[in-house]
C-alpha cells in the first residue's frame, strides 16, 4: 500500500492511497470538510465524508501526469517507476510516510 498526502492551496484536503490489490482510494480529511465543504479538488469529487474508490488512478490525478519531454526526463530527477501511474509521482510528491 502507498499513500500521498493531497492538498489544495496549502490546506490538507485529504489521503490518495494504492492498495496492495491495485485499487484506489481517495478520502478528504475531515477537518477539511468542516471548514471548507465547497473547496472541492474536482467537480467530478465533491468534499462529503464517503471514501471515492475506483480500480484506476482517479482522471484529476491522472492529469497530473507529466507528458511529453517531461514524461521522459521524470524518471532521471527522482526514483520514478513506469509500472504504474502512481509511479510516475514519486519523483514530485511526497507520501504520507515521509511527511
């Protein structure tokens, strides 16, 4: 299991975790949700308390992605692993391990 801290301006809006079975999970703090419910990372993923789960990388991270020369050079800044999506931001992001 790997998991990411997300947040949005410089706010802690949530948990973005791979589970060991491949599946993905997104899950706004709580905190979060009561002091800004209408601060939603996308339309498609409204602040509320219910976990967002699906056997995909979600497309809002998804699109985060770097493409094209970028896409290329990734794996030379960081410890990138083309395996998988989540790979791909090992080398920009920090998990929730080492925060």
């Amino acid at each position: 299991m790997r998991q990411a801290t997300i947040y949005y301006k410089d706010l802690l809006a949530g948990i973005l975790t791979e589970t060991d079975e491949g599946e993905y999970v997104f899950q706004y703090n709580n905190k979060y949700i009561e002091t800004h419910p209408k601060e939603f990372l996308t339309f498609a993923m409204p602040v509320n308390d219910k976990p967002y789960t699906d056997k995909r990388l979600f497309p809002f991270f998804e699109g985060l992605i770097p493409e094209g020369w970028l896409l290329d050079i990734a794996p030379k800044i960081g410890k990138s692993n083309k395996t998988t999506a989540w790979g791909y931001y090992s080398p920009v992001v920090k998990t929730a391990s080492e925060q």
